[in-house]
C-alpha cells in the first residue's frame, strides 16, 4: 500500500481554472486600455488646437 487514496480526474476544475483565468486577465486588460484610452483623450483635449470644426459656407 502506497497510502494515496485514488481520485477522480481533475480535468474540469482545470479546464475551469484556466478559462476563468483567462476570462479574468482579459477583463484586466479591456479595463487598462478603456483607461489609457480616457486619459489620453483627456489629454489631447487639453490642447489649445485639437478641437477640430467644421468648415463654414460663406453666407451671402
């Protein structure tokens, strides 16, 4: 007797585990770059010419 007890296979909690962690990181990822993305439009807002307007038709 070796004194292991015989499991069932761990295959799902694996598989559970893995696309968890998967599915987390990339819920991280998604948030750093709709944050990057709002402070650097917050940023290019701050320049004095960075609105850009539409041309206007003379009136006659």
């Amino acid at each position: 007797m070796s004194g292991h007890a015989q499991h069932g296979s761990d295959k799902g909690a694996a598989f559970v585990g893995l696309i968890g962690g998967a599915v987390f990181i990339g819920a991280i990822l998604y948030g750093i770059v709709i944050w990057t993305n709002g402070l650097f439009a917050e940023h290019e807002a701050e320049k004095p010419g960075a609105a850009v307007t539409a041309p206007q038709l003379p009136t006659a």
